[in-house]
C-alpha cells in the first residue's frame, strides 16, 4: 500500500545548538534530509540505489521557524507528501515537541540520471519507487 505520510523521533545533540543552546536555524534543513531518507527506507528502498541509477537534488527548500528547539529535547518529525509528479516529488515537514509545534519546512526534489559527462537531466520517478509512495490527503495537509 502506497505511503503518504511518515514520522520519526529523535534528540537534539550538542552540535546542533548554537551558543545560545537553541538549534541553529541550519540544522532543520539537515533534519529534512534524514527523514526524506528514514521514509525511503520505511519503504524498503533507498535515496541512493545503485539499481536505479538515479539522484534526487532539492530544486527548492524551505523552513519557517515558531519556537526554539533546544539541547537534549525530543521532537518528532513528520513528512507528507504533498506532490509527487512524473519527475519530482514535494514534502511538507512538520517539527513538534508534545502538542506544540517548531517549524515547518518543505522540499521539492527532481528524479535526475546522469550522462556519460555527468550531466544531470530530469527523468521519471521509477515505478518501483512511484508505486510505493502517494499524495497525502487534503484534510491532512490543511493547517
């Protein structure tokens, strides 16, 4: 059954603070990346797979911030699928501690192959990646 939504758990390390212990704002978009990946695993697949020989680079990426997020804190990540078209897929991230929401971010990634001059061109989503994956509800994604 195809898969519209995902959520991961993690702490916030020291690393990712800065001097006011607080996550620097850089961060988010690194936390994007690691549930982008943890859903493709939950999926049985990759980002990298060597197989379909292809790549997925962030054509646009964005965060808006409501609280800080701080050393030692747990906080989910969610993800939603808001778009997936014949050669890109958008997310929706949504970042919360309890009931009370951090950040909300979202990402759009192209299915890109490369040539024999390692020239990216756009190609389609593989099926066996397309059919593991849909669009979330409206209701979902309504704020």
């Amino acid at each position: 059954m195809p898969k519209h939504e995902f959520n991961i758990t993690r702490m916030v390390e020291f690393n990712e603070t800065d001097m006011a212990g607080i996550v620097h704002f850089s961060v988010f978009f690194r936390y994007m990346e690691y549930a982008e990946h943890a859903f493709f695993r939950s999926l049985g697949s990759s980002i990298v797979d060597p197989e379909l020989a292809v790549g997925w680079p962030r054509v646009h990426c964005s965060c808006d911030y409501k609280k800080p997020l701080k050393f030692d804190e747990e906080f989910n990540i969610q993800l939603l699928v808001t778009a997936k078209k014949s050669k890109s897929m958008s997310y929706q991230f949504r970042f919360s501690t309890e009931n009370t929401e951090i950040a909300r971010g979202n990402i759009t990634a192209v299915c890109v192959q490369r040539n024999e001059e390692g020239v990216m061109k756009a190609t389609n989503i593989p099926t066996k990646i397309a059919n593991l994956i849909e669009v979330a509800p409206a209701d979902k994604l309504a704020d």
